[in-house]
C-alpha cells in the first residue's frame, strides 16, 4: 500500500503520519520523487481500509494499493517512477537508471593473474567502460573446472581497480564472503545460481554496496522480483537487475536463449534500473555484437561483456569473450545506437 502526500507537504505533517501508521503496526519507507513524496507502507495491510488512512490528513493526496507480490520492487511503489542506482568508484559517481546514459561493464569472467586483469582493465576503460567485471569467486557445473582464485583474486581486482580508475563488479557466493568482497568490489553481484539462495540475498541486503542480481537460469520474472525484494526487504535499496539469459529446448546453437522481451516488462513492474549480459546470453563472442546492439535499441540501462585478451587460452567462458579490438570496435557500433536512443554519454569516448 501507498500513500501519496499532495505537494508541499509539511516535513512535520509527514513525520506525525509515520509515526501514527508505525502504532499500527506498518512500517513506512519514505520515497521522495520528482514532484511528490510517497509513504510505501510495508506489513499487513490486506484489512486496512484505504479510506480510514486517507481521513489522517488533509495532506495525502491518495492511497493506493500495491497488487504485486513484490511490494518494494514494484514500480507502483514508487507512483511509476523509476529508481536510480549510484555506485561510486575511484573516478567519481556512476548512475544505473532509465533516465540515464547506458552503463557497460566489461573484463573477463574469472580472474587469472595480475597482468591480464589489469592490462584488460585498462583496454576495457580507454574503449568507454565504466566498471571491471571479474570473477574472483567461480560457480562451476563440474566440480573440476576451474572455480577461481578466490581471496587473492580480490588482491588482484583491487589492483586493477587501483591502475585504471574503474569501479569492481564481482560475484558473492558464500554467505561468509559477503563482507571481504565488499571491501574490494563497488558492486556486489548475486550469480544465476544463488538467485534464490534466500540467506545469501539477506546477507548482501544487509549491507551497503549496491547489489547485481542475476536472473536464475530458469526463472520466471515474477521469480526474480521476489529475490530481489529480499534484498530490499534487508534494507538494501540500491539493485540492478541483469537478465543473462534463460534455458529453453534449443541449446545446439546458442547457450542460453537472450530474454531481450524482458526489458519492457520490467519496465511496466518494476523502478529498478536494468543489465542486459550477451555473453552469457548466447554463449558465443560472435553473438555479442547483434544482442548488445539490440538490448540498447529496447532500452537497457546498462550492458556487461566479457572481454579476456586472449580468449583461447582463457580459464573460463573462452568462447563468449571478446578480445579487446572485438571491443573497441563493438563500443563504436554501439555508440551510434546509443545515441540515436539518446543514452549515449556525451561526449562519446574516442578510440586514440
């Protein structure tokens, strides 16, 4: 349930509304947007009378009812406004949202040593990108591939981070982890595989770093939304979510089947500012391009890439990396559409 203050509302009339509607049992989350401000009211609101709120004050405009099993994620409980997600990094703030230029992400899946992940670091940032993904901590389906370096993979991405100025996006998968990922990565990412790890996403809920969460290879979008209301729910309001394709029958040519349908029906449910993954979309570098390029003309709000510079002899997802010239040359095509899409930073970052 909502509640929307009319404009100008006094600090004070908003103050004596919480705290009455907290005697009720309820818990108001204030939401200041562009115009109004809006009491979210979380708790059990199913036999609350919309009318009986309305009559505490001359100063709410109207209350309405969230529909949705994801209240917090719900764009209703915002009013239709969409939500921004401000990560900072060395350089200064960076904003994930609709009303704002496309993010890209890029670097290899997994971290292997010092001089790749800094040297692909800093080819990745001279091409326009904003953050560094990495894997210091890997999910594997055998439990003889390669899993990652671990804790000293951290030491590395603080060293990439240091050299190039990026911000670190990189995958918890351990509740223990939560808090020595935190100190190095500027985004805590939630992996396709513990989408619904219920004590991890409380975990990453529960402290401050902005939150990734990927899309459960099989999930259904309501699925999603519920995963990402428990972070919420934990206190953490600041969620990007990434759609990195689902599993279907066809597997012989592609990897995964790249949702890109995803991006307006997120756009009608949820405020949360949204990813878009062709790499691990398709499976398949030669894919990349056309799924990037398509996920920017639909409207994502960001896009993240595997870049390794040398994808044969990569530890991990050789195959849907792309070298970095694959990716210089794919940040120019995707400035065209970029701008044509008006999400394009401005100026656009040249190739010298």
């Amino acid at each position: 349930m909502i509640v929307v203050m009319k404009v100008g509302s006094p600090e004070a009339e908003l103050s004596r509304i919480s705290d009455e509607l907290k005697q009720w049992g309820l818990t108001p989350e204030k939401v200041v947007g562009k115009h109004k401000v809006i009491l979210g009211l979380v708790g059990d609101t199913v036999d609350l009378d919309p009318l009986q709120i309305q009559e505490m004050s001359p100063w709410i405009e109207e209350v309405l009812r969230v529909e949705k099993p994801f209240k917090r994620a719900s764009r209703q409980f915002r009013h239709g406004e969409a939500s921004d997600v401000v990560v900072s990094t060395p350089e200064g703030p960076v904003t994930f949202g609709e009303n704002h230029p496309l993010v890209v992400v890029a670097g290899p899946c997994s971290v292997e040593n010092e001089a790749m992940i800094v040297e692909t670091a800093l080819r990745v940032k001279k091409a326009g990108a904003k953050f560094l993904r990495g894997g210091a901590y890997k999910p594997r389906t055998s439990p003889y591939s390669f899993q990652g370096h671990g804790e000293s993979a951290l030491e590395l991405l603080a060293a990439a981070r240091s050299a190039s100025g990026l911000g670190v996006i990189t995958e918890v998968m351990d509740t223990a982890d939560v808090a020595k990922i935190a100190e190095v990565a500027d985004v805590v990412q939630v992996g396709a595989r513990n989408m619904q790890n219920f004590a991890l996403l409380k975990k990453v809920g529960a402290q401050d770093k902005p939150v990734l969460l990927k899309r459960g290879m099989s999930a259904t979008i309501d699925e999603w939304l519920m995963a990402a209301e428990y972070i919420l729910a934990a206190g953490n309001q600041n969620v990007i979510l990434c759609e990195r394709g689902i599993r279907t029958f066809d597997r012989q040519y592609a990897r995964n089947t790249l949702d890109l349908s995803v991006l307006p029906v997120l756009r009608s449910l949820t405020h949360l500012p949204i990813m878009i993954d062709p790499s691990h979309g398709t499976g398949r570098y030669e894919y990349v391009p056309s799924m990037a390029k398509a996920a920017i003309a639909a409207g994502t709000d960001s896009l993240m890439i595997e870049v390794h510079p040398n994808p044969a002899k990569a530890l991990s997802d050789g195959p849907q990396s792309l070298t970095p010239e694959r990716f210089d040359n794919l940040m120019q095509e995707m400035a065209v559409i970029g701008k044509a899409m008006g999400r394009w930073p401005e100026p656009a970052v040249a190739l010298v």
